[in-house]
C-alpha cells in the first residue's frame, strides 16, 4: 500500500517529512529551510537516512514565533526544547 494511503488512516502523526513539516507551520519549505538553518525551527531527527520533523517540536517551535508586533528574540528553537 502506498504512503499516502496508509498515512490517511493514521490517527496521528509523529514526525512529518520536509514539505509536510512546513506545511503545518504555514510555509514554504525553503522559508522552512531558512528557519532550520538559523534555528528557529528544529533541526529533523534521522531514520536512516531519512529525515523527519517531531511534531511536537515543530509545534513547540511555532509557539515561540513572535507576534506580529512584537520584537522578535535572537533565541534560537534550541533554547525552547
């Protein structure tokens, strides 16, 4: 069975892979890869050589974004996690 049929019935995800991963963060994934690059989205756990994104630490992540408004912190994703 395909991948996107299997992950259509899954009731959660938890790791997400690169285009997915920006997706539910709302972005394109060079912006995404952009804010991996600067650490403020995190960097992707290893299945082989597989990468994937933990869904709680992209979400973790998105929560420390600023507001719009606010000053935004030179903290990195790792200073969260």
């Amino acid at each position: 069975m395909r991948r996107s049929v299997v992950t259509a019935h899954l009731p959660v995800a938890f790791g997400l892979g690169r285009p997915e991963a920006a997706a539910a963060v709302g972005i394109s994934a060079t912006t995404f890869d952009g804010l991996v690059a600067t650490g403020r989205m995190p960097r992707p756990r290893m299945i082989n050589s597989r990468k994937v994104w933990d869904v709680d630490e992209l979400r973790a992540a998105f929560k420390s974004l600023p507001r719009d408004g606010e000053p935004e912190d030179d903290q990195s994703w790792a200073d969260v996690g």
